[in-house]
C-alpha cells in the first residue's frame, strides 16, 4: 500500500503544513510547551500525534472528556484498528486533553487568555508533530440574538465588542491587530451537515467575542452594572444588524490564530437563551447537558464523512 495508508503512527519525513511565523523557534534547541505538559526533548511528538487530523476543542474540561468517549464510540467502525481513548491529561491539570487515533479532544477554559495559551501550544504542537492540514473545531456555549435557545449557530467569522473583525492584542506595548477570518466553505459545509429531522435549528452568523460574561456583554445582572436596559438593547440591536447571532468568549483569538496557522477552522456553538430576552441562563442543567451535544453531533457527522474518504 501506499505511504499515506500508514495509520496510526502517522511518521512521514515531510513537514507540517501548519505554519509558525516565527523566527525564534528554529534557534531553539528545544521546546517546552509548559500547559499541556509535552515538549520536543522529552517526547516523540511525531510519533504521538503525526497521525492527527481533528483538534477539537471547548471551554469545560468534562464536556471535552464526555465529547472524546461519545466520538470513540460513535466512530468505532471508522477509527484506525487498535484506537483506543487516551487521556493525555496525566502531567497538566489547566486542560483536559484526549487522544482518539486522529482526534484530539481538549479543553480551553473560559475566555481569550486562557484559550489563547493553549492555541500558541497546539499550534506548535501540530507543527513539531508534523501534522498535515489538520481542522481545528470550537464547539461551544453562547448567548443567541433574536434565535430559540438550543439552536446551534456555526459562525461566519468572530468580531470584538467594538464589531470589528479582526483580535487585538497589545504586543510590548502595540496593538497588533489580527483578522478573525474563519474557512467560509468548511462553515457551510458544516451546516450542510444538519439534518431535516434534527430536532434543533441551525443557523449561519456571526458571533460576538466578549471579554467578559456579564458587562461586556451587555449583561444587566454582574456584580456592577452602569449601563440602563435601553443601552443594553440598543447594543444587542446594533450587533443583531451586524449579522450577529450569537455572543461567546474565544471566536476572535481562536478565528485569528488559526486563520495566521493557516489551519482551517470552524466554530459551532449552541445558545442557551435569547439574549433579547433576558440575561440568566434558565434551563436545567439536564438540558443544557441536552443542548450541549449538538455542536458534538454535527461534528461527528464532519469526521465521520472525511475519515471514510481518507
Ligand atoms: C461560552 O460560555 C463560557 C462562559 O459561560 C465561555 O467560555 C464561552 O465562550
Ligand atoms: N456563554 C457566553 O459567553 N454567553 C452566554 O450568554 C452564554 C454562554
């Protein structure tokens, strides 16, 4: 057979089509990626995930743990012989981190910080290990505008507070802006993936990332707030306008440091109410554990129709 049926150890010489736009790391004789607990020296990172193809990745460590066993039992006809379900998490306790044959399935934590920490070592770690066009997926909880809650919104590209499309970050005392583009034909892809009996809506958009959960999203129930209702809805209207459907709290750093990566990248995340409407979360949490599995869905059916072709 041919080079590229050699599953599972995923060892070819050629390198990674990830791209590190950075000068420094050449001169490094070695690499620590200190939160998820891996490095060049200490472990053979081509031969732990050159075979990945999907890093999936959302905020709550046990959704991440439950989403790695539902995809190890739903893809059991797919997955390489022998795949079992890793559970990398020994050494780092910030993230929960599983391995299944292709798939990587990783917490983020809440937010753009903790997120973005984890993208610079991901990013390096596909590019050490040699990784060929790998798809990176958010799946994810938000707050909808003007949409049912429990409807998925599968974003069109990520804008900041301000509603603009890129992510800022201040670099050694500049801001350096960065485009929060996401792959338009894996975006419409994705939502081709849903299906007429699925018993929850799906729709295209754009979404909102907020640096907070309450102020910043215009939320009248935080600790502190300064702003009246009218302002609230005045704003929620303006970003309804934009072509927002829904508010999270990582879509701009995990659009921007893909789209820089050169990694395709797709964000599916299921709302929990209508911020319209108001701003707690209400329903059970049987529900929302419910809701949650959606995003997971179409994934799967994602995974499931690119590894048969592979
Ligand atoms: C959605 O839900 C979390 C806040 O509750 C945050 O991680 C996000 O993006
Ligand atoms: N996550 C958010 O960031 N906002 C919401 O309203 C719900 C979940």
């Amino acid at each position: 057979s041919s080079d590229k049926s050699k599953n599972g150890s995923g060892a070819s010489n050629e390198e990674s089509t990830v791209r590190l736009k950075n000068p420094n790391i050449k001169l490094m004789d070695h690499d620590i990626l200190y939160h998820i607990a891996l490095g060049t020296q200490s472990h053979d990172l081509v031969q732990m995930f050159g075979d990945v193809k999907f890093v999936c990745m959302g905020g709550a460590p046990k959704r991440m743990q439950s989403f790695a066993k539902y995809i190890y039992s739903e893809l059991q006809d797919i997955l390489p012989p022998g795949t079992v379900l890793q559970d990398l998490q020994e050494h780092s306790h910030r993230y929960s981190f599983y391995k299944v044959g292709p798939i990587l399935s990783i917490s983020h934590g809440i937010g753009v910080p903790s997120l973005q920490i984890l993208m610079h070592e991901l990013i390096k770690l596909m590019y050490y290990a040699k990784v060929k066009d790998p798809v990176f997926f958010r799946i994810g909880t938000s707050g909808g505008i003007g949409i049912e809650p429990g409807t998925v919104v599968i974003s069109e590209g990520a804008v900041d507070e301000m509603i603009n499309p890129y992510y800022e970050q201040v670099v050694v005392g500049r801001k350096v802006q960065r485009p929060a583009k996401l792959d338009q034909e894996l975006a419409h892809e994705m939502a081709s993936l849903h299906q007429s009996d699925d018993e929850f809506d799906l729709v295209l958009g754009k979404t909102m990332c907020a640096m907070d959960f309450y102020e910043g999203q215009g939320r009248l129930d935080g600790a502190f707030c300064e702003h009246t209702q009218a302002d609230k809805m005045e704003y929620l209207k303006k970003l309804h306008e934009a072509g927002v459907r829904n508010i999270e709290m990582e879509a701009t750093c995990f659009s921007a440091f893909t789209h820089m990566a050169g990694i395709k990248a797709a964000i599916l995340c299921v709302t929990f109410l209508d911020r319209l409407l108001g701003d707690q979360v209400r329903p059970s949490k049987d529900v929302l554990s419910q809701w949650e599995l959606r995003p997971q869905q179409i994934v799967a059916r994602y995974i499931r129709r690119h590894l048969s072709k592979s």
